[in-house]
C-alpha cells in the first residue's frame, strides 16, 4: 500500500488488498509467477512516499 501518491487513474496500484487489488500470493526465488510489478508514474509530486505491505 502506497503513502504519498495521489493514484487519481492508477487506483489499481494503490495495494490496498480486497479493496483496490486481489491479494497477491508471496512470491519465492523458486516460484517468481506470484510476484507482482507496480508500473505507474506519479507527476507532480513532491516529498516523502514509502510503500507497506
């Protein structure tokens, strides 16, 4: 889950499970299918951001 973006047209990247994303299983270095890439591009900020699962 994302502090410190607006995700105004990326909501789907905003990792809050069950609410704006399906829950992403824990990925291995055996089983990398499970991982998960965030791709957006934040404009127009400014300050501190920082992600939390």
């Amino acid at each position: 889950h994302w502090h410190g973006f607006f995700q105004k047209g990326t909501n789907w990247a905003d990792g809050a499970e069950g609410v704006n994303q399906c829950p992403i299983s824990p990925a291995s270095p055996e089983n990398t299918e499970n991982a998960f890439e965030y791709r957006f591009t934040p404009a127009g900020h400014a300050g501190t951001f920082w992600y939390h699962s």
